[in-house]
C-alpha cells in the first residue's frame, strides 16, 4: 500500500507541476512572443487564460456549499 501512495503523490505533483508550468508559460511568457510564432498554436486564446480559472474556481464553491449543506442535513437529522 505504501508504494501505491508514492506513485499517486507522484502522479499528482507531476500533474500540478505539469499545470503551473503550462499555465504559467500561457500567461506570463506567451504575450511577449509574435504571434505568428509556431508555438502559438499549442495554446487557447489569452480570454481563456481567465475564463478557465474562474470557471474551475465556481465549479468547487458550488460543490463546497452542496457538500457543506449535505453535512448540515445529515448532523441535523442524526441529533433528532
């Protein structure tokens, strides 16, 4: 089992790291290249740079809020 959680928090910090890095290559370093650059085409337009984020960012607020308020049910019902 131990080597099992290695490899997934391996797995899982190769993904973030793989992540900041492209994002940040996206965001930071990609406006100061031409744009008739070749390696433009391996990126979304800038809009999505933001629209992403936001996204992603009102997806796990509104998953928070449901399982906050499923805990509260389900204490409520358990202390009746």
């Amino acid at each position: 089992m131990e080597l099992a959680d290695k490899a997934v928090g391996f797995l899982l910090s190769y993904i973030s790291l793989s992540i900041f890095t492209y994002y940040t290559f996206w965001v930071i370093i990609l406006p100061f290249v031409n744009s008739d650059h070749f390696i433009h085409r391996y990126f979304l337009p800038q809009e999505y740079a933001i629209l992403i984020p936001v996204f992603a960012g009102m997806v796990f607020l509104c998953f928070l809020c449901i399982f906050i308020g499923y805990v509260m049910l389900k204490s409520k019902k358990k202390k009746a």
